[in-house]
C-alpha cells in the first residue's frame, strides 16, 4: 500500500506519474510503435518499425525493451492506449519491486520489522524517482530480486531454471544494465558457495545457467549488440578498458546524477558492515565497485 500511497500524493499535488518530455516523446511512442510492429508483422519478433522515423530497424530501439510484457499486452489488446497499459505496468513494477525485495529479505532475517524497514529503504532511493522517469534505469529490479531469490533456492534444491527465467526477463527489461545485475547475481553466488563450503559444482551450474539467458535471448540481444557496435563508427571511438578502469572518484557515494541514489543511512549500515566478519567482504566489495567504477552517461 505504501507505494500507491506515494502515487496518491503524486498525483493529488496535479502532478503527472511520468516525465512530460521523455514518456511521451520516446517510451510511449516507441512502445506503441513496437506493438504495432508485432500486429503488423504476425510476430513478437518483429524487424521494422514503419510508423517510427519513416521505417527503421526494430533493434535501434530494442535497449527500450521491445519485449518487455506491457509491449506484448499492448500488441494483444491493441484498442487500449498504450499510455494505460504502460503506466500501469510501472506501477505494477514497483509494488513488485518492494515485494520482492522484503520477500528475499525475510529469507535472512528473523525480524519482519527490519525486513519491512529494509524494503522501504529502497522505495526512498532514487529508484521511485527513476520509475516515473526513465525506467529503463529501474524496470528490472523486481526481477533482479527474485534472481537473488532463485539464488536461495539453488542451495536448496539445486534447480536453476528460476534464475534463467529471471536472468531472461532482466534481459528483455533493461538490455544495458543486464550486466551489471548479473555481476551482482555472481557475487552473491560465490558468498553462498563459501557458506555452504561447496564451489566447482555450483559454479558449473550457474555457468550453464548464464548460458541458457544468452541461448534464450540471442534473437533479441546479438542483433541489439550489432546495431550498437555498427552505429557507433560514426561517433569517437570508446574503449572497453576505459570503461572498466576504475576512476577513484567518490561521487557517486551520495547523490551524484548517476550514483546510486542511496539514502544516506543504507551508507551508515555499509560502513558499520566492516566491523563485522560476516559482512565484511561484502560491505568492501559494494563500497570498491561503487566508489570506484563510475559509467558516464
């Protein structure tokens, strides 16, 4: 309830759920284009988008999310405004967002309330802020959550199908920060290999998991990729060790435009982190590849 609370004050202040000039010029115009596509073309894989920039290729505009299920719903009830549909779907996301989050929580904490003062935690970072603006920024968490969740259950029952069809999702939400997510997923894999004492298996497996999200996304992530790296000739080059050297700059600690967006008592609980052994690592690691690793925009 608390997510449509924060909704509810949104919206009676005559203020609009959603940015007036990226919504509507761009994740509305292109999702209602790409749903077009679909009709159009008898697929879910379509290749051309004629009602967008007088036709072109469907994957300059796939990193949008040209599978995402609000797409998909919109191509299956074509009479409702895409404006609906997608706004509905954000709002979905970021309930699903909490849920999750408290639901993975509780898996590791015996206390409700401190799962509960957790999760709220992360509907007060920038990722609320991020749902009403770009969500391509913020649309896969909910699935990143139950990724982490699958995770838990491997260790249980060593069946990794949960974290493919997590993984996939990820993918087809937010093709740039599939990555990342994923880098995070291997991180918590190998601290739950130390727990339970156990590596060359579990290991092998999430390889052969990772392998089946790239096997079940290739038709929608290698032609993305390839419009990428074709499209950006005409532009200065970028390197990829420039992108994964470190900068040493703590700007993105706080609330700089493309730092976290924590509050600043999730950086209080990192910190204090350190004192303890079981979360030591941990709190060094998340501190290394924040502090340090910063992606221009």
């Amino acid at each position: 309830m608390i997510p449509l609370l924060f909704l509810f004050i949104i919206t009676s202040q005559n203020l609009l759920f959603g940015n007036k000039v990226d919504w509507f010029n761009q994740h509305i115009t292109i999702a209602d284009a790409l749903r077009h596509a679909i009709r159009e073309e008898g697929t879910i894989f379509p290749t051309y988008l004629s009602h967008l920039m007088s036709g072109v290729n469907i994957y300059y505009f796939s990193y949008y999310g040209s599978l995402r299920f609000d797409v998909l719903l919109g191509a299956l009830f074509i009479n409702v405004k895409m404006i609906d549909l997608f706004i509905g779907y954000q709002v979905f996301l970021l309930i699903l967002t909490n849920l999750t989050c408290y639901f993975f929580l509780k898996r590791h904490l015996k206390r409700n309330d401190l799962c509960f003062l957790l999760s709220l935690f992360v509907l007060l970072s920038s990722i609320f802020f991020q749902f009403h603006k770009q969500v391509m920024f913020a649309n896969y968490m909910p699935f990143l959550f139950l990724m982490l969740r699958s995770i838990d259950h491997y260790f249980i029952n060593h069946h990794f199908t949960g974290i493919i069809i997590w993984g996939s999702c990820i993918v087809l939400h937010s093709y740039f920060y599939c990555i990342a997510c994923f880098i995070v997923c291997f991180i918590y894999f190998v601290m739950q290999c130390a727990n339970h004492k156990e590596y060359k298996k579990p290991l092998f497996h999430l390889l052969i998991a990772y392998v089946g999200i790239v096997l079940l996304t290739a038709i929608y992530t290698i032609p993305t990729l390839y419009v990428i790296v074709d499209g950006s000739k005409s532009v200065s080059s970028t390197h990829l060790l420039d992108l994964l050297m470190p900068t040493f700059s703590l700007k993105g600690l706080l609330y700089n435009n493309y730092g976290c967006g924590f509050t600043y008592l999730i950086w209080i609980l990192i910190v204090c982190g350190l004192y303890k052994k079981k979360t030591r690592l941990l709190s060094l690691i998340i501190i290394n590849f924040i502090s340090n690793f910063q992606l221009s925009a």
